[in-house]
C-alpha cells in the first residue's frame, strides 16, 4: 500500500512555544516549528529529552496553544477536543471507576448519551479487534498494561478520528508487548489508512514504523531534520535490517549525538 | 491468619477486664470512684429497657446532623476547589470557624436556636462540615493531569468534565471525610445532649454522673463507642458497594 496522498493534512506553520518560568525571559520550548503531514502518514517525532517533542505533540492535539504560530488540519484551526483527533497518552489513563468498555466508549458519552448508545458496536468491534472482548466488562486494574494501552488505543479510535496523536504510548511497556503493539498499530493505520503523529525516543521504533520522521534538537527546541523513510509497507521485523533502515538509524544517531554516532 | 485477628484483640480486651475486676476489688476501690466491669455490666442490664429510647434520640442527631452536614459540606468543597474566587473569600472563615472550640459556643447555640433538635443540629454540624469539605475539595483538586487532558481531548464541558472525571476521582477521597465526619458527629451529638437535652445517650451520662452512678455513665459511654463503630463500618461498607476500584486501590498502595 501507498501511504500519504500527498495531499496535506496536518500544518504547522512558525509555531514557537514559551512557558513563563518566572525568570526575565521566558523558556522557548519550541522555536520556529514549520511541519507538514500529508494525508496517511505515519510521522514519529524523534529527539533527546527536552528538544520539545511532547510539547509539539500537544500542540497538534490541541491540548495545549502555540505562543506564536499556527497550527492546522485539512484548513481548520486546531481546537481542545477536536473529534478529528484522537489521542493516546504514554500511560493508558483509563478512568478506574469505569469498565473497560466504558472507558472505550467515553469520547462518545462526553459529547452525549445518545452517540454513546450509537457507538456500542464500535466498541465492542475495536475491542475485538485487539483482543479485548473477554474483558470488556472488567475493570481496568484487572489488566496487565499491555492490555490496558490497547484498550486506550480503542478509546482513541471510537469517534473515527482522521489523526491518531501518540505520546509515547509503548515505553511504559515490557520490550515484548512493545514489539506486539508496534505491529497492531501498523495494521491499525494499514486498515484504517489514519495520519499519525507518534513521538518516541527510540530509534528502532521510529524506523519500523514510520514513513516520515521528524528529528528535534534541543535548546531551543527545534527541528533539525525531517527524513523520509522511503521503505514500503508493510513492515516485518526484516525491515530494521535493510540497508534503507541502517542509514536511517545511522543518519539519526549523528543528527542526534554528533558525527561520532553515539558510539562511545 | 484471620482468627488470629479476632482471638488476639479478644484476648487482650479480657485480660485488662480481668485486671481491672480484680484490681477494684483487691485494693477496695468505692464505686463510686470505680466500678467493676461487672457492676457495669449489670447498670447495663438495669438501663437495657430504656437504652433503646436514648440510643434512638441520638441516632437522630447524629444522623440528621451528618446528612445536613454531607448535604453543606460537599457543595461547598466543589465551590472552594473549583473557584478561586470563593475559596479566597471563603475558606480563611471557614478555617476560623473550624477553629472556633465548639464546647464554648455551644451555649451560645442554645440561647439562639432553643433547647430543641435545632441546636444540636447546628453542634453537629459545626464539629463535622470541615474534614468533610476539606476531603471533597482535596479530591477535586487532586485530580491527575493525565485525566484533565483526556477531558480536554475529547472536549469535555467543564461539568462534564466535573460530574465524570473530578468527582468520581474525588469519591474516595469523600469517604475518607465522611468517615471522619460520621464519628465527629456522634461527638457533635453527645455535647449538644450535655447542653440542652432531656433523652440521649449523652443526657444519660450527664444524669448518671450527677448521681455518682458511674457503673450507668461508663454503659452509656460503652454503647456511645459501639454505636460509633458501627455507625463508622456503614459508611465503609457503603463505599465498597458504590466505590469497590476505591478500595481495591487503597489496598495496593
């Protein structure tokens, strides 16, 4: 399959982000952020701590306002609780009074009772869809947190969003349920063909699934280069081993840690 | 492992019986200093008819003083932890009424509100509205980023974001507060029975005192704590129905 129409999808024109630290000058967490992601792309946004990836992320989400700049999807403005954005946090953030299924149906009943009723099927469908079903009625204590994130991957998906935001929803994970759910996300935007915006902070993961990846820099937090994947989906574990992938990781280790490539 | 946790209390509680009984008796201590456990077991006994009157006149007050003060302190805890606004105007008073010693004012209340229910209502209420309202808000504010930003990315209303995120996450944090506030009330009750009333659990310890009938006094003050107890393992058996995650949680941590 082919991904990204190029036909854009998410812009980010100019956008800077300051938070006030009480000191004279403000902290520039993001400074002179231009990005577009075209319709269907897999972006993960890569960097070392602090270079801002989280802060863009929420940016894009709209959970948070630029300082300057503007932010855009197919031609709107960004807004809190836009239904064209679907988010799933680094920790799965299912509300414990509720049931899995509950949880998985929320965004629908925020918006009203009536579309919560509507969604049933969708929910017990995604549930399905990664294995879930069984404990649909269960609380989310009862999971392990593999179980729980896929189950918050379900909650992103329930109004059909155009865009899935990830904040590094796999690295609260064991390395095996990791490499599980890398692979159900890849089928996820296979099926779905959604554009998503995923940050990371590792490098195998980004290679394996993303078909742009946007390589931040610290102080101020900025972009130092977007590279295109360029392998074809979809992707097996043999992917990390072709040569396309070896100059990925190459390229983004000096892009990060210098020309030495982060060896020690 | 769980008869061991009924036998050993058991046990204990009998032996300092035992040593009291014998003490009292071995070193002649007046009754009316101290009675022996089994004089007032058998005061006890002799009140069995109409302990049930006074056990109900205090239940009254507890109970009503406790729903009245849920049905204040709860809204006020949202109100505080949801508005800067009034929580800057309101909670310095509310703090300096919390510290205000409510056995002196008590007979303020009196002359104000009459020797009736009334007054003791208002006891009770002044004893029990603070942890209350101080849990509900603590709840409130206490809410996870994480959950605020689910809220704000599925665009939840702020009272929708209230009532099925803040509160719920609160819930636990209530009961602690209505735990608290159940057996303040039963104090409330008691000093507001000293003061005014004519039938109570407190009236009668006040009137078995006044005629040095410890061994009444020291049964009343028993059924006093049992009614606490119970009345304390009700709002705990409350919250495992409506709340079971909440104590699972708290048994984790």
């Amino acid at each position: 399959m082919t991904v990204g129409g190029n036909q854009a999808h998410v812009v980010v024109s100019e956008v800077a982000k300051e938070f006030e630290t009480g000191a004279a000058e403000p902290f520039v967490a993001l400074d002179n952020i231009d990005l577009t992601i075209d319709q269907g792309e897999f972006v993960l946004l890569l960097g070392p701590s602090g270079c801002g990836k989280s802060t863009l992320l929420r940016l894009i989400a709209g959970l948070d306002a630029p300082t300057r700049g503007d932010i855009q999807v197919s031609g709107d403005r960004i807004t809190a609780g836009f239904d064209r954005i679907g988010m799933v946090f680094q920790q799965p953030t299912l509300l414990p009074w509720l049931s899995i299924f509950e949880n998985v149906v929320y965004p629908a009943r925020v918006r009203s009772r009536r579309l919560a009723q509507e969604k049933r099927d969708e929910a017990l469908r995604l549930l399905e869809m990664v294995g879930l079903s069984r404990v649909a009625d269960q609380p989310p204590s009862s999971l392990s947190g593999g179980m729980q994130q896929r189950a918050a991957i379900c909650r992103s998906l329930i109004l059909d969003p155009e865009i899935l935001v990830m904040d590094e929803p796999f690295s609260a994970l064991d390395a095996m349920t990791r490499e599980e759910l890398q692979f159900e996300l890849l089928r996820i935007h296979a099926d779905s063909g959604k554009t998503i915006v995923f940050v990371t902070h590792s490098i195998p993961e980004a290679v394996l699934m993303s078909s742009k990846i946007v390589v931040m820099a610290t102080s101020p937090g900025r972009i130092a280069e977007t590279l295109e994947t360029g392998m074809p989906y979809p992707r097996t574990l043999d992917t990390l081993r072709l040569d396309r992938a070896r100059q990925l990781d190459n390229r983004i280790r000096e892009l990060i840690y210098g020309r030495d490539r982060g060896q020690p | 492992m769980k008869l061991r946790l009924i036998l050993l209390p058991t046990a204990s509680l009998a032996a300092m019986l035992a040593i009291w009984e014998v003490a009292v008796f071995g070193f002649e201590i007046p009754a009316y200093l101290l009675p022996a456990p089994s004089r007032v077991w058998s005061a006890a006994v002799d009140i069995a008819a109409v302990l049930p009157r006074h056990i109900t006149a205090t239940l009254l007050t507890v109970l009503s003083g406790f729903a009245l003060s849920t049905a204040i302190s709860i809204p006020l805890g949202v109100g505080l932890s949801i508005n800067k606004t009034v929580s800057e105007a309101l909670y310095p008073l509310l703090v300096f009424a919390n510290a205000v010693p409510v056995i002196a004012v008590a007979p303020i209340i009196v002359v104000m509100f009459g020797t009736g229910l009334e007054s003791r209502l208002v006891i009770t209420l002044m004893v029990c509205f603070f942890p209350i309202m101080v849990a509900t808000a603590t709840g409130i504010l206490d809410t996870p980023r994480e959950y605020l930003d689910l809220s704000k990315s599925t665009g939840a209303s702020f009272g929708t974001e209230l009532l099925t995120i803040r509160m719920p996450h609160a819930a636990p944090f209530i009961f602690s507060g209505l735990k608290i506030g159940i057996t303040l009330s039963v104090i409330g009750a008691v000093v507001g029975e000293f003061i005014t009333s004519q039938k109570g659990l407190g009236f009668l310890i006040v009137s078995a005192t006044t005629n040095f009938d410890l061994a009444q006094a020291i049964a009343s003050v028993v059924a006093l704590a049992l009614m606490s107890v119970v009345l304390y393992q009700i709002v705990q058996q409350v919250q495992k129905i409506w709340l079971p995650w909440s104590i699972k949680a708290e048994s984790m941590t």
